[in-house]
C-alpha cells in the first residue's frame, strides 16, 4: 500500500492549489455577496486543462485518474465552494454520464466541447415532486415519428445557465416504473427550454443554480443517451462518481475553515495569551486536524477504487456521508474559535459554514447515503 501522491497527482495539486490562491481565493467573498459567478475562474481553468480533466485525450481531457479530480474540488473549494460545486458537477454530473454512456458520435458531439471548457456540463435529475425518489420522475418522453418530445420540469439543477445542453431523465414508459425511464442529451437553445436562474440560497452564492422547464421540447432521436430503459441506472451510476467529488468538496471547504482558525487561534491573544496555548482551543483544532485527514484518506480510497475499476459504491456513498458531516462539525467549531468575529463576513469562517450545509443535501442526502450504504453492508 503506498499512500503517497504520484508525480502526477502531487503535480496538479501544486498548480492548483497555487491557482486557487491567486486566482479563486482574493473574489471569493465578494462573489458571494454579489452572486457573481466565476467565469473569469472558469476561463482559465479550460486554458489549464482541467475542464477535462479525468477523460481521455482524444475527446479533449487530460486522461488524469480519479484522486486528481478530487484534488483538483477539494483545492478549489478550500478557497471559494462555489468554484468547486461548479467544477464538480461539469466533471461529475455533466461530462461522466456523456462518457460512461454515449456513443462515440455523442462523445464527439457533447463531450470534447466539455472538455475543452467552451461552456459547462450539467445534470438534470431532480424534480419538484421527485428529489431522494428519483423513481418518481415525472418529466415524460415520447417518441413522435423520428424526434423525442420531452415535457415537464427540473429543479435545483447545477450550471443550467452555462450549459448549451445537459443530461436529463425522462419518463418513457410509465408502466415500467425506474426500468421505464430513460436519458437524454437536450440543448438548451432548444425550442420550448426555458432556464431559469432565480433561486436565494442560503449559501454557494456565486454557484449557478436553476430551474428549467420543458415545453414539448423536440429533439433528435439519436440524442437518447445509452440504453432505453437504462436512464435511472445510468443516472445512479453518475451519482456514485459525484459523491466523490462532494465529499472531496466537504475535505477542501473543512480545510479552508481549519486553516482559518488555526492561524486565527495562533494571532488572536485573551487572558495575554494566544487562544492556541489554551487546551479547550487546542483539542478543537486537533478534532478538526484528525477528521479532516480520516475524510480526505476516504475521499481517495473511493476515488482509488473507482480507477481500479472496482465496486466503489459503498466507499464513495460513506466518504460523501463522513465528509460533509465532519465539514459542518468544522465550520461550526471553526466560527466557535473565531468568537464574535467569526459571526462576522468578513472572517469567512461564516460563509463556508452556510456552504457546507449543501453537502449534507446534495447528490443524496445524509439520510440516503445510509440507505445506500445499508443496502451495501446487507441489511
Ligand atoms: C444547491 C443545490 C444544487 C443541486 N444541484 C443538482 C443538480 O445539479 N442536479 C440535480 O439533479 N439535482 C441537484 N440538486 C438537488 C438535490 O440532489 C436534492 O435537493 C436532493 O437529492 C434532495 O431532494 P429534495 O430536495 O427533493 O428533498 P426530499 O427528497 O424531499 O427530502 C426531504 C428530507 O426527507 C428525507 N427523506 C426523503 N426520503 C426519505 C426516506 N426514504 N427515508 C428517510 N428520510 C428521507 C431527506 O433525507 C430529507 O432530509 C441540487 C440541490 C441544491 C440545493
């Protein structure tokens, strides 16, 4: 067991950890006052090549394994967490599924653009009526001569501005239930799509977060990803793989606030002396050192199992669990250490708490990754 990074993984975590503090972190708390997204971020991080990161190089990537991507969220989010939820879901939720699925045609047509970072992938799974139940899609397609129909809606879909086309299930033979639903690949300039961006969220401000609606949108019949029949399966097969990426979100927004608190407890003096000399601060900071090191090494052992082509559900479902838990933990004791000062925005401690509340919520909830991992210990 080596539980070293390789060249290539110790590489990309020194160029992007340098490019998170020079180029992410200095607008962060801005961006998130103001919503703004991080276009600028995102421009560059195609002209770095990480918008392709983990696939292979004909279709545009950087065929880097599984821990670079989570070395690349976790970096990202250390600094800003809507930079890192935005990468995640364009690697995780929008080019995977293309990848995983698609012909060779698709991969040609959907993914390379991804790759290249010419605009951002996403994953339309959600509904109003049908969030942990995904089995309850409503969203429905038919076929009408040679073209899919598609009607109904998504919500709190990821990137939806910045997408010229996205994932998205849709019910194609009702009577079937989850084995009649399938996927497609829907541009969103399409005829009867309607994005909407309008959502006040508690925190990932600077993260793009939509609605779309589907009015008897008409697209070609080839844009049906993998299998019909096959939508549900494939959609939770992404889900495993995005769970790494929120858990390595969780391992970088944790290690910004400890960050934070550890050099704040070292300069902040009570009593005439420095809080880090005080065993109550002390312990806090040792909790939060040692729970970090035990999610990040999760985040890699699934992300591992993943490259080795290895059942990995259950890992990644306990790393996305484990992390986002301890990240809140985290943030809480980090505004803790930081007193009043750390109620306060300009401390920042305060707005990776409220985005790290997203991680308990997204890509399944913390009550559904313990449904999955029962199902995988046996129960
Ligand atoms: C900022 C943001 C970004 C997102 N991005 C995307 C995206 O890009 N694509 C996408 O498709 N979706 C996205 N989502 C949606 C997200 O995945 C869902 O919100 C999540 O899966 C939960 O669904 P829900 O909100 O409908 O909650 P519900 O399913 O209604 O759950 C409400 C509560 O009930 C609990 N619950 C539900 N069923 C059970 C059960 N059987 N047993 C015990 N407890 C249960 C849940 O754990 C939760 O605590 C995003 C959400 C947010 C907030």
């Amino acid at each position: 067991m080596d539980f070293q990074l390789t060249k290539e993984q110790a590489m990309i975590r020194k160029v992007i950890r340098d490019f998170a503090d020079a180029e992410v972190a200095p607008g962060a708390n801005e961006r998130d006052k103001t919503g703004a997204f991080p276009a600028d971020v995102f421009a560059k991080l195609a002209e770095l090549g990480m918008l392709g990161l983990p696939f292979p190089e004909k279709y545009g990537g950087a065929d880097a394994d599984s821990i670079c991507f989570a070395i690349v969220v976790e970096e990202l989010s250390r600094v800003c967490g809507s930079t890192g939820i935005t990468y995640s879901a364009h690697i995780s939720l929008g080019a995977a599924p293309i990848y995983l699925f698609g012909t060779e045609k698709q991969k040609e047509m959907f993914l390379k653009p991804l790759c290249k970072g010419e605009y951002l992938g996403a994953f339309g799974l959600t509904e109003p009526n049908a969030g942990s139940d995904a089995g309850g899609t409503q969203t429905a397609a038919r076929l009408k001569e040679d073209q899919w129909v598609l009607t109904g809606s998504k919500c709190f879909i990821t990137n939806g501005s910045f997408a010229k086309h996205l994932a998205i299930t849709a019910v194609t033979e009702q009577s079937k239930g989850t084995n009649g639903i399938s996927a497609f690949l829907v541009p969103t300039d399409a005829t009867g799509f309607t994005v909407k961006a309008n959502y006040e969220k508690m925190g990932l401000n600077a993260s793009n977060t939509t609605e779309l609606i589907l009015e008897e949108v008409t697209i070609p019949k080839e844009n049906l990803l993998g299998e019909e029949g096959k939508g549900y399966k494939q959609f939770l097969a992404t889900l495993d793989g995005g769970r790494i990426g929120i858990a390595a979100m969780a391992v970088g927004i944790a290690q910004g606030a400890y960050d934070k608190s550890l050099q704040y407890a070292k300069e902040r003096k009570q009593f005439g002396k420095s809080l880090s000399t005080f065993q109550a601060i002390q312990f806090k900071l040792a909790d939060m050192a040692m729970n970090i090191e035990v999610a990040r090494n999760m985040v890699y052992k699934a992300a591992w199992l993943k490259d080795q082509g290895k059942n990995f559900k259950k890992e990644a479902a306990m790393a996305k669990l484990f992390a986002s838990e301890m990240c809140m933990r985290v943030c809480d004791q980090a505004i803790q250490i930081h007193g009043g000062y750390g109620y306060m925005k300009e401390y920042q401690v305060e707005r990776f708490f409220r985005d790290a509340k997203l991680l308990e919520i997204g890509e399944g909830t913390s009550e559904v990754q313990r449904m999955v991992i029962a199902r995988q210990i046996g129960c």
